[in-house]
C-alpha cells in the first residue's frame, strides 16, 4: 500500500502528493515539487525539523514554485517567517528536472 500522508515532506523530499477530493468530484491524487532552501536561508541540521516551507502550487503538476518561504511554527495559529526568497527561471527549469 502505497504512504500518502507525507509526514514531514516539507523536509527532505523531493515532492509532495496529495489526496483530496474536490467537491462534486470524485478523489484525486495530485503531486508538486517541494522548493529546497537556498544555503543562505537554511536553518542547522539539528534545527531543520522544526521549519517548514511554505507555498503556493499554481499547477499540481512538477511545476516549480515563485516564492517559497521558510516558516517555523510558534504555537497555535501562530507562525514565524524567517525567510522568504525568488526562484529565478532558471532555478525553476533546473528544480523542474529533478521532479
């Protein structure tokens, strides 16, 4: 049986894949590329559970995305930023080819 909850795929994978069932729709299985975390932004090894990286798929394809941040959950609702950077183009056509 194949493992679709993803636990702690916001960190060191590759993609994501989601299972969602859209109103009115039958289930569907979709899937993105998880953004990596420029060196410049990435918190010590022994820290890097405690983040996550947020972002928003434009396509559910292997399309990379524009904006990704780096958040760190505080407690509740409540939600630190502690970077947010730009893919260049180029960044996203090499990530694309990863997928």
């Amino acid at each position: 049986m194949e493992r679709t909850d993803n636990r702690g795929a916001m960190v060191g994978r590759h993609s994501v894949r989601v299972h969602a069932t859209p109103p009115g729709k039958g289930s569907s299985r979709s899937s993105t590329i998880v953004p990596t975390i420029p060196p410049r932004h990435r918190p010590g090894r022994h820290r890097l559970h405690l983040f996550h990286v947020l972002w928003e798929v434009e396509q559910w394809t292997m399309t990379p995305p524009r904006d990704p941040a780096l958040v760190r959950h505080i407690r509740g609702d409540l939600w630190a930023v502690h970077a947010v950077w730009d893919l260049t183009e180029l960044e996203r056509a090499v990530l694309s080819q990863r997928g």
